[in-house]
C-alpha cells in the first residue's frame, strides 16, 4: 500500500484486509499465538512492518485493567530540582515495563487538580505527587481516587498515600549551625512559597536552631515569594536596601540564591565578605555561580527512585504504612567562606 495515507492509525482489519486472512488470525500473529501457519505468519509479519500497525496499548489494557502507566506531577520542570526526580522514578517504572506519564503543574493548585483528573481519566495505575501545594483535604480525597500513590516532600495520611520526604528540619538546622560559626548575627530568610511544606519543615529547623545558638531571627526579616531567580532578586534588593545590617541571607532553593547573589553584586554588597548567601538543593549550577553557592545537597535522584518503587510496592498492595525519609548533606562553599572561617570542601557532585 505504497503511497497510502497514513493520517488515521492502522488497525488489525487494515493489515487482514491487506493480506487476505481474517482479523483473527492477525490478532494471533500480533500476539504471538498458535494457530497460524509459518508461511501465513510471515506475510502478516511484513504487512505490519509495511503498513506501520502498532498495537492500541490503551485499548489492550481496558481490556485487563491495566494501562501499564504511572502519573508523575511536577511542580516546575524548568526547575533544576526536578529533572533528577524525574529521571530517577522513570527509570524504576522503565524495569518494571511501565510508562511514566509527566505533568508540569507551574506552582497552580487549579492545574494540580486537573492533573490529578487527567491522571484519573487515562487510567494510570498509580500516581507520585512531587511537592503538591494543594491543602490536606483536596490534596487526600484526590489521592484516594486512585489505585495508589507517593507523595514526594510532604508528609500525607498512610491510608491514602505513601511519602517520600527529605529531613527539611534537619537541612536547615546544619545550615544555620554553619552560620552561626562563620559569626553570622542578623540573617535574613528569602523563604519561598507560603504553601510549601518544605518550607515549612525548613523554617521550623531555623527557628529552633537559632533559639539554641542565641542567633537572631526576626519576622520582619522572613520574606515569603516564587522559588525563582527573578523572586530572589526582587527579595533580596528589597530587604538588603531595607535592612543593609543583615549579615547572611539564607535562600529557599538556590534559584532564589542565585537571585540574592545578582541584587547583592548590584547593590555593591560583597559575598562572602560583607554578606553571606547560601541555598538549597544543591542543584548541578550551584557550584559553578559566582561565587560558588554554600546549600545543602538533597538527593533528588534517590527520591525519585524511592517514590517509584514505593509506589509499585503499593500497586501490589504492600508497604502500607512506610515513611521514608532521606537525609541532606551540608555543602560548604566560597558563598559563606569567610576568611576568618575556613571552611571544608566536601567532593563535588
């Protein structure tokens, strides 16, 4: 059928048209049953290489239940902190023969919804929620409706959904305890999105980290907005030309931090000498900023990869009850390296 239009999808009666034999016995070639002669078998074989049949996987797997896919919600893809989660639950549901189905959601609790309804609509046997800004209620009555689910940073009820987290707390902790020996006094924290759940955990560590160090941490020095560079920025001005006495600034993620080291080099402050920035996540350009950016290192490929495999142990009715929770490492660098601190590099990533 040379010259044929391939616009509409080739089906099974197309290829036994073609050939001359019933749809049934194409369907047995397909499938790779008996029944059909080798000679019968070869020239079905060459009919499908020729007309370009694939098989309706979605319509294969209505007939059994099954999709054969998982859902992946994300909330920023152009957020180098995510790609690794990404790479990391696909490669668990590639050995597992699954299709991983990937929603970028850009920070909107309405599109994290209708994300959760696409999810639902094409049947994916399990979803993993990365990060979800949605509140307990909605985000719990959209877990239970499907098969199962993960929920990646942020703890969730165990009957609905599992977790895979990072010790927030804990990362936030080492960083201030870092700062508070560099001689750091009056810091300053550019925290990100109010809704965020890390963010949350993270100003918790720093509050009772500073409480034990004597260090202060004061409201008005606390400025919530967008976890990107241009967010850093326009914080990072406002407070520093506000309060020029702030001595550290502690970012949300280290897009934020690259903005605070661009509106500290455009107001004339010097980092590390005459301000501190750090960030988190650790993400690939972290080390390669000016100067190099002290954060701290969360793993993102492992939580990916946990999330996914707990999400198949789920699947198959296991591991109800698990919270999994990884720890981040400090990561020391020229952005809080103050000459009278000297500071140890760990091995770069």
């Amino acid at each position: 059928m040379q010259g044929a239009d391939h616009t509409a999808r080739t089906t099974l009666a197309d290829v036994a048209s073609h050939v001359g034999v019933s749809v049934m016995t194409v369907s047995r070639v397909v499938n790779d049953r008996p029944g059909v002669g080798s000679g019968t078998r070869e020239r079905v074989r060459v009919a499908i290489a020729e007309l370009g049949y694939r098989p309706n996987i979605v319509a294969r797997g209505l007939k059994v239940e099954r999709s054969r896919t998982i859902g992946l919600l994300v909330p920023d893809v152009t957020n180098p902190y995510f790609p690794e989660i990404v790479r990391g639950a696909e490669d668990v549901a590639i050995r597992r023969g699954y299709i991983l189905l990937l929603t970028n959601v850009i920070e909107d609790v309405d599109r994290e919804v209708a994300a959760f309804e696409a999810f639902e609509d094409r049947r994916v046997e399990g979803v993993i929620a990365c990060s979800p800004r949605l509140d307990d209620e909605r985000l719990d009555a959209l877990l239970r409706r499907h098969p199962a689910a993960v929920v990646v940073n942020r703890r969730t009820r165990p009957d609905a959904a599992g977790s895979v987290r990072i010790d927030h707390e804990h990362g936030a902790r080492m960083l201030l305890r870092h700062l508070a020996a560099i001689g750091c006094r009056r810091l300053a924290l550019l925290a990100g999105p109010t809704d965020s759940h890390a963010g949350r955990e993270r100003l918790l560590g720093f509050a009772h980290e500073a409480q034990e160090r004597g260090v202060e941490l004061a409201s008005e020095r606390v400025l919530h907005g967008p976890p990107t560079v241009e967010g850093g920025t326009r914080l990072a001005r406002e407070l520093l030309e506000r309060d020029p006495s702030v001595d550290a600034l502690v970012c949300f993620n280290d897009l934020v931090a690259a903005g605070a080291l661009q509106a500290a080099s455009e107001i004339g402050r010097a980092v590390p000498d005459d301000l501190v920035v750090t960030g988190y996540d650790d993400i690939l350009f972290a080390r390669m900023f000016t100067p190099a950016l002290t954060t701290v290192h969360a793993p993102t490929y492992d939580l990916g990869r946990q999330a996914a495999t707990m999400l198949f142990d789920r699947m198959q009715g296991r591991g109800r009850g698990i919270d999994i929770v990884l720890q981040p490492e400090l990561v020391l660098r020229a952005s809080s390296a103050r000459p009278t601190a000297p500071y140890p590099e760990r091995t770069p990533r």
